[in-house]
C-alpha cells in the first residue's frame, strides 16, 4: 500500500490507494496527448465510429408521429387531442384577458370587450395591499403600471394568461407524482433520473417532439413550459412530505386515519409551507420559459424580445424583458406573501364579520367589475391610449450607437486580449485532450471520491458523448463554461465573504441576486450583445451574469452557515479576522461553497445554449440548429450530451460534499 | 437472560398487593423483538429467536426491542425508563404496532393484536388508544379546537357532536376559552395539553405518552406532572408512560420498567427498584434518588414474626404499657418513610406499624428512619437481624 498525504493525517480511516492512480491516470492522459500527434482518433472521433443514435431517434420519433396507432385511433390523434383540451382554458384567460369576443347577433355583431387594463391593475395592487400590506401593494401596482405605460399591456396578458393555465396544471401534476413517489419508494427511484434528465437537458432539446407531436402554437409551448417546470414541484412535494414530522404521521395513524385521510387531512396541510416554495418554482421557471416558448408558437412577450434580439433592436428587446421581469418579480412575490402569510387566526376574523372574511375577492371582484362598466363610459380605460406609452427605443438605439463610436477601442480591447491570452489558449487545450484520457481521469476521480459506482457512471457518460461524435463540441463547451464559472466563482466568492460578513452588504447583495434570478435568461444577452456584439466573448458575459447568482448565494450561506461556538471559540484562541476566514470559516463552509459551484455549473449549462443565439459554436449551437431545422433526433443527442456533462459535474461535487460534510460531522442536507 | 423471569424474581413480595387494587390485565406482551435492517425475521427464526449482541452486530442488524415481556393492569401508570436508545420509543410504538415487531406476542383486552388486519387495527386505535408524543404532533392548520375534535372528525364523528366533545376535554385539560387559537400561538406547555386533550377525545382504553414532558422547560414539566396526576386521580386510565427522567418516572409511576439496549431490565413497583434494583445499572439510577419520597414504612421496618402478630396488637398502643415496650404510636405501612419520618425522629422511639386493616405488621426504629434519611451515617438499630433493609 502506498501511504498517501491523507493516511499520515487519518491513519485510523483506511484509505485507498488514491494518490498512486492518480498519478497514474494523469501519466496516462500525457502519453495519450502525446500520441495524439499520430493517433489522431485519441482527440477526434472518427466518423466512422459514431453510433447514429441521432438517426435511430428521428426515425421512431417520425414512426411515432406517422404510424403509431392504437387501434381506433392514431397517436398523433391522441396528442392533438390532449392538445385541444388543453386549449380550452387557455382561450377562456385569453378572451378574458387580451381578446374579448364577439356575439354574432344576425347581422351586427355585438362585441364583448375583456377587462379593462384599469381594472387588472387595481385588483392586482388590492389583493397585494391585504395580503403584504403598503410596500407589496405599491411594488406590484408599479410592476403593471409599467406594462401599461410602456405599451405591453396586451402582450403581457397573452403571457398572463398562458400562465395562468400551465401554473396550476404544473403544480397539480408535479404535486400528484410528488405523491406517488413519497408513497413508494420504487415510484419514485423511478422518477429520480428522469427528473435529473428534464432537468438537465436544455428546453430546446425538448422542444422539437413536442412540436412533432402538438404542432406549433400556443398550446405547444403551455406544453413545453409545463414539461419545464414541473420536475422541481415533483421533489419539493417529496421533500416537504417527507419533512413532515414522523410523530405527526404517527399520530395520524394512531388517530385511525385511512389513506386518503392522511394524504388530506395530514400530510398536505402541514407540508403546505414547503409545498408553496414548489408553488414558487413553478411560477419563476414558467416565466423564465416565456422567451423559449415562444420559438414553437407562444407569442406574448417572449415573441417580442425573440423578434428584437433578431432585429438587435436593444430598446425593444429591453422593454419587452423587462416586462417579463415585472410580471416575475409581481407574481413571484404575491406568490410569496400568500405563503408566509399563513391564515388569520379565527378568534380575530370572528370578530370582524363576513365581509372581512372575504374581503380580498369582494374587492377584487368589485374592482374588476366598476372598471369593466366605466370603460364602457371612458374608452382610454380599455385601450391605454397609444399616445400615452412611452418607448425607449430610439434611446437605446443612440446610447448604442454612442457606446459603438466613443467606447468601441477600449471595449475591444479588454475583449480581445482577454480572448487571445485567455479564453482561445484554453479552448484549445481542452480541445486538444484526448477523450480516453480524460475519460479515464474522470473515472479516478469517481473512484476516489464516490466509490466504483460513480466511477462507471462518469466514466460511462464521457464515453457516450464521445460515441455519439459529439466530443469536440461538447470540451467547446466545457471549456466556456468551464471559465465562465472560474470568473463567476472569482466574483462570487468575494462578495459572497463580504456578505456574510455584513448584514447591509447581505441585504444588497440578497436583493441583487433575487433580482438576476428573476430576470428571464434571455434578457442578459440583450446589454451584452450591444456592448460586445456575438461571439464567444458576448457569450461568456452572460452566462456569468446569469451564474454567478448561486456563487454568492452559497458562500454567504455557508460562512454564515459555520456554528457561532466555533467562531467564538476560535476568536477567543486569537484569530485575526484573516485567521478566522481561511483557517476556519472557509474550511468549514466549503461543501456548502461547493455545492454553489454546482448550482453555478448547472446555471452555466443551462444558459450555454441560450447564449448560442449570439453565435457560440458548442452543443448549445447544435441544438439549436437542431430546433430551427426540426430535427429530433440531432437536437436530443446533443442535449443529452448538454446533460452528461452536467451530471458528471453534479454527482462529482455533490458525492465530494456529501462526503466532506460526513467528515466535518456536519448533518447531511435533505 | 429473559426478562419474564427477570419480572418475576425480582419482584419483592412486598409487590403481591399490586397497584392500586387493580385486577385485570390491560395489554400483555412476550418475547417481542424489534430487529431494525434487511431480513431481521429470518435473523432471529436462524438464531433460534434469541440471537446474541455479537450475533445482531455481525448481521448489520440493529436490535431495538430485544426480548421484552410485560403486563399491563387496568387503571395503573406503568412507566417505562431507559436513556436514548434504550428502545423505549420503539417499544411503545410497538404496543400500538404503529411499528411492526419482528417477532413476539401482543394481547390487548384479551385479543391477539399481531393478528389484526389493518382495518382492525385502524378501528381499534381510533377507538381504544391514545397517544401524546414528545414534540406534540400538532396539526399546524388546525385550530385548538380542530385539533382535538380531529381523531373524531377521522371516525365520521358529525360536527357538533364532535366540537362539543372537545370543547369538553379541552376544559378538563385547562384550555377553556383558547379553542380557536392556533397551535403557533401557543406556548410549549399549553401545546401539549392540547395534545393530551386530543389523545382524550376519544376515551381511549389504554393511552400512551411518549415523553410527553420531555421538550419542556423544568417548571413547566413539574407543573404538567402535577397536571397529569391530577388528570389520572379523575380519569383512572391505563397508562403507558415513557421517559428518560428517572425523577418523572419514580413520580408519576405505579410500576416501572427500566430498558437498556433494547432489554428490560428490571420491573417494579418505584421503591422496589431502589430497596432491591436487580443490576449494578439499576442501581446507578437509584443511587441518587431521595430515597425519603420514595420508600413506604413498609419496606423500612422490622417485620413482626407472622405469629408474634396478634400477641403484640395492642389496639391502643399510644403509651408505653403494650407489649413490646415503649412504642410511640402507630404508623401506616403504605406512608412515604419522608412523611412520617420528623414525628418518628422527634418521638425518639420506635413506632408500630399497621397495615390497612389496622393489624400491627412491624416496627420502625429511629435509626431505621435516618439511615434512610442519611445512608450509612446512622448506628445499627437496636432489633440487630431486622436493620436496614435497603441494599447498598
């Protein structure tokens, strides 16, 4: 046996010989490199070689779309009448909200308008009054109030409304296999790696079959969106069932409930707190899903930033992402005071009388109906007059303008140096590696950290990527992410320390991550692409932006995380401030930080393929080649290699973090 | 070795009178076994059904319940005392099944229990048992009164009957006029007397309390103690109680049962366990405890000879001229030696003793008094072989 740094520290834990393989693994990959001169299959993977799985998956899915039949019917029958049910409430909050209708009364038609701007507005600043009091009440009334001034009124009801339907069809079907999988054990070791899959392959990926087999439209993309945001509500529902306390299951039982009583009466009630952060997923991703949506038919919002990012009109784009913004951050916080609210308790209420009772949806009701009749009266309360709105647009396009003539140099060059001495050396590294080499690096790796299990999985992952003759585009992505998370990591860390170590500075740096995470991906790419124009650069801006979020997250909450008697204990020993932060606070928060970097990783990912639409030339593009050629089979393979790479970074980590946080003694997180 | 007969030879006969008067028997259980891990009942049928500690830990396999044997009388509190991860929870969750045992026998009122179909068992809980847990297990969406009626509103109970009903019990557990508070609003203690009130609702046969005073305060816990046995003065239920607190258990019990590792140790009346604990692990727990509270002037005093009895009765013994000379007075067997013993110190002269039916039954000498008051301080008593009886 080799005695290893690690042995000398623990000799009570026996170690396995890990510093020996992976010298031994990191020999390896070097000849490899080597030989890579004339083996040249070590780096590229032959053509010939590669598993057409892309082939076998457009075939079935054309066999599925074109043959597949149950007997009375076919399956595209079947899913284009799932399609037209689901329709039908869409319509219904479309009419409500945007359209109106008409009656055909003989010749003349008498025209049902939908509700009046005036009265959505004061309903939404009501309600948010009398469940958050003043401040919620003036931040939701000033979230509509800017859809209506700058003109995206009627597209944001479009958006409402697809919302209003796909939430609460998420949040029931991803709270009933919630269920199922609390209820059995299999049920639910079923579920778990195809939630890691939805969850990990990128949306577009998933958006061509469901375009095959609901055709374009906005009932596809209300499809899409649930099949998006559906996962998380899955395992909140199991984690917060299963956080339920056992003596209150215990009690249940020994109440004498029956299943279903306990499921009711029980378990869901006093889960609901943890059941509303679901709640609070559902409606963020739904939101976050407008943009992408919109590419198989959505229309809204989403349609409008896609329809400016292609025609770079920055003003446009802008205000339309806003918008969405708005919409996020008014529901998301609606959504959240409704949650901590909790009820009034009865002995108060009593008190007060029916009306008090319900006096949020009178006055809703009230509110919607006096504006509906007084826009009959005052035609500017139905349509906000277009003279009225304000646009940005030509601002933009001369800040723009102004930024390209004064800054262009300057801009340039801390672009172009960065991706000459930076980000091109690194991209063609990675490159450059040999895939059994890095494969087996990523096996020793497992090993080491998880065991013989996790070894073959990662390894196995790496080896599919490469079989399917993705492996060059899949290090391209790598590596931008790769250094997209360094650079968020780099900026994370420091204001995650200061945070933690700054009530004002959380506060800012909370409100500030809240805010990035609210903001619809798509809307980063707008500022970046004014600033830097398309490219690998623009690209890696963005991505960080939209990652760092976690970075800072995490840290804060791990330092902040590490146990007061420690802190006390070890200022009382004389630690300087340094001292405590790198000796002690550090250590101890690092599978917390950790698990940030994940979470960061997982973002990069997630954005990689957004950001293809400023041009990147790595799995994100070639999914998205994939969508706008509708080719199933291209799109998924190459979104499941997306989804290799991330899960080979997630059970990393996660399995290095678990066993850290064992070692610390620290409990494990749920 | 096996606990029934741990049960039986170490109960002194002293324990014969059994607890307060009661007959019949509540709930039985022999041999149970808890085996927790993968195949725990094949475990224990290949180790012929007793395996050994080294046995279990070379299975992987994590003993809770391990040969536990007792019987439950009607009307009294039995206690069951062990440290964390004696098994005393997973025993008593045994008792209700709401944990399977891997093996054992269960009669409750006379009917096998292991053998219920799960709708039995359901009808039975809900009509038969109740349960306080450690941490309340109250349902957070429920008001006070929602709480309580709930084990009613599960059985189909209709609205008023049912509202009516707890309305009643939360008035006998002292919460009158907080029916419509929401758990959240109230403090620890007032939790879990709403927990209790609703494990009452029902009018359970037999009730089980978890370490129902465990996540209190030390005031608030004696002023629940004192709740309870005022509870149980007027509602004379059969009673499962589970501690860690040795104090709570010598407080509130007729009888106690002391777990270790999943074994009973020892069961017996309170001072049975300190006179005559039957392990060196018994004996750590008594060694501490004011042994004035908890010893009767029965368990102290020298024995009159069976036949001597009658002779030395004198009816009024208050002076000195009956016989065996210069007694004091007279005292209860049943008393705690701490209530009688100032009048024995002060008198400075031994006492009878008569049982309940007024027969002279011994004689407690001062210094028998104070070698309880104070162990091993205290001179011989005069009557030599009848000295302290307590073992040291």
């Amino acid at each position: 046996m080799t005695v290893t740094g690690e042995m000398a520290t623990a000799p009570a834990v026996p170690r396995r010989p890990g510093l020996l393989a992976w010298v031994a693994a990191l020999a390896v990959l070097v000849a490899l490199w080597l030989a890579a001169g004339r083996l040249t299959w070590l780096v590229a993977w032959p053509d010939g070689w590669i598993v057409p799985l892309r082939y076998w998956i457009s075939d079935a899915m054309h066999w599925l779309v074109r043959d597949a039949t149950f007997g009375l019917f076919t399956f595209k029958e079947f899913t284009r009448a799932i399609a037209w049910v689901l329709n039908l409430p869409l319509q219904a909050c479309l009419v409500l909200l945007s359209r109106g209708f008409e009656v055909p009364l003989g010749a003349a038609t008498l025209a049902v308008p939908p509700l009046s701007w005036l009265g959505v507005l004061g309903a939404m600043t009501f309600a948010s009054w009398r469940v958050g009091g003043r401040r919620l009440a003036l931040l939701v009334g000033l979230c509509f109030g800017y859809l209506v001034v700058f003109g995206q009124w009627n597209s944001a009801m479009v958006t409402l409304s697809s919302i209003l339907v796909a939430v609460p069809l998420g949040i029931v079907g991803g709270a009933l296999l919630g269920i199922a999988g609390y209820r059995n054990r299999e049920v639910e070791r079923a579920m778990t790696p195809i939630l890691d899959l939805m969850q990990t392959v990128p949306v577009f990926a998933y958006l061509i079959p469901v375009l095959f087999l609901f055709g374009f439209g906005p009932v596809s993309a209300m499809i899409a969106t649930i099949v998006y945001a559906l996962p998380p509500m899955v395992r909140i529902t199991i984690l917060a069932l299963r956080a339920v306390p056992a003596e209150v299951v215990e009690f249940g039982r020994m109440a004498g409930c029956t299943e279903r009583q306990m499921l009711w009466k029980v378990l869901l009630p006093s889960a609901r707190y943890g059941l509303m952060v679901g709640v609070n997923q559902v409606i963020m991703l739904s939101l976050n899903m407008v943009i992408i949506a919109s590419m198989i038919g959505a229309g809204g919002l989403g349609h409008d930033v896609l329809a400016a990012l292609r025609r770079l009109a920055i003003g446009a784009g802008l205000e339309a992402g806003v918008a969405i913004t708005v919409l996020a951050i008014s529901l998301d916080r609606l959504g959240q005071a409704i949650a901590s609210r909790g009820a009034t308790p009865v002995h108060v209420l009593r008190a007060r009388g029916f009306v008090a009772r319900h006096g949020t949806l009178i006055g809703i009701l009230g509110i919607l109906a006096g504006a509906y009749l007084l826009a009959f009266l005052v035609p500017a309360l139905r349509h906000y007059p277009d003279a009225l709105t304000v646009n940005t647009g030509p601002f933009f396009d001369k800040l723009v303008e102004w930024v390209n003539v004064h800054l262009f140099t300057y801009l340039d060059a801390v672009k172009s140096s960065l991706l000459i001495y930076v980000l091109i050396p690194f991209k063609r590294f990675l490159v450059g590696l040999p895939w059994p080499g890095v494969a087996l690096l990523l096996a020793v790796a497992g090993w080491r950290i998880g065991g013989p299990r996790l070894a073959a999985l990662v390894a196995a992952l790496a080896v599919f990527v490469a079989v399917t003759g993705n492996w060059e585009k899949a290090m391209i992505s790598a590596y931008l992410c790769g250094i997209s998370v360094v650079v968020a990591m780099l900026i994370g860390l420091p204001v995650g320390i200061l945070a933690a170590g700054s009530e004002r500075i959380h506060r800012i740096a909370q409100n500030t991550v809240d805010t990035l995470q609210t903001l619809p991906s798509f809307v980063y790419l707008i500022p970046v692409v004014m600033l830097f124009q398309v490219g690998d650069f623009s690209a890696m801006i963005a991505i960080v932006a939209y990652a760092v979020a976690p970075a800072v997250r995490y840290t804060d909450h791990g330092i902040r995380g590490v146990p007061g008697e420690i802190v006390e204990a070890a200022r009382m020993a004389g630690c300087r401030r340094g001292q405590l932060l790198w000796k002690v606070q550090i250590p101890l928060a690092l599978p917390e930080i950790m698990l940030g970097v994940n979470q960061t990783i997982m973002m990069a990912l997630s954005m990689l393929v957004i950001s293809a639409l400023v041009g990147t030339r790595d799995l994100g593009q070639e999914v998205y080649i994939a969508l706008t050629r509708a080719d199933t089979g291209h799109g998924l393979v190459a979104g499941l290699c997306v989804a290799c790479i991330a899960i080979v970074a997630d059970r990393l980590i996660g399995a290095w973090a678990a066993r850290r946080r064992e070692e610390l003694g620290m409990e494990q997180r749920a | 070795m096996p606990s029934p007969t741990v049960a039986a030879a170490t109960r002194p006969p002293q324990a014969e009178a059994g607890p307060s008067g009661a007959a019949g028997v509540k709930l039985t259980c022999r041999g149970l076994w808890k085996i927790f891990g993968e195949g725990g009942r094949r475990f224990l049928e290949r180790h012929g059904g007793a395996p050994t500690s080294e046995q279990l830990a070379a299975g992987g396999l994590i003993g809770a319940v391990r040969d536990a044997g007792l019987e439950i009388h009607d009307g009294e509190v039995f206690v069951i005392m062990g440290l964390s991860g004696s098994g005393k929870s997973t025993f008593v969750r045994c008792l209700s099944r709401l944990i399977e045992p891997t093996a054992g026998e269960l009669i409750f009122e006379g009917r096998d229990l292991l053998a219920a179909s799960e709708r039995e068992l359901t009808e039975i809980r809900r009509h038969k048992m109740g349960m306080v847990f450690q941490h309340f297990a109250l349902l957070p969406h429920l008001t006070v009164l929602g709480n309580v009626a709930f084990p009613l509103e599960v059985q189909g109970v209709g609205r008023a009957a049912r509202e009516a009903r707890a309305l009643e019990v939360i008035e006998l557990v002292g919460l009158k006029g907080r029916e419509s508070y929401f758990p959240r609003e109230l403090s620890g203690g007032q939790q879990q007397r709403v927990g209790i009130a609703r494990s009452l609702a029902v009018e359970p046969e037999i009730w089980f309390l978890d370490e129902p005073f465990s996540a209190l305060d030390p005031l608030i816990r004696r002023e629940m103690q004192d709740e309870f046995l005022r509870l149980q003065r007027v509602l004379r239920k059969t009673i499962v109680f589970i501690t860690h607190d040795f104090d709570e258990a010598i407080r509130l019990a007729d009888r106690i049962a002391i777990m270790k590792d999943g074994r009973i140790v020892q069961i017996g009346r309170p001072e049975d366990l300190v006179t005559s604990p039957a392990t060196q692990y018994v004996a750590e727990f008594t060694r501490d405890v004011s042994r004035a509270k908890v010893l009767s002037v029965r368990s102290v005093m020298s024995a009159v000879p069976e036949s001597a009895g009658p002779e030395s009765a004198g009816p009024e013994s208050d002076g000195s001229g009956a016989a065996g000379g210069e007694l004091a007075g007279e005292l209860p067997a049943a008393a705690r030696i701490g209530e009688v013993a100032r009048r024995v110190l002060r008198a400075e002269r031994p006492f009878a003793v008569v049982d309940e039916a007024g027969r002279v039954v011994g004689r407690l000498e001062p210094g028998q008094v104070l070698e309880v008051l104070a162990p091993g301080e205290a001179a011989p008593g005069p009557g030599g072989e009848g000295g302290v009886k307590a073992a040291q």
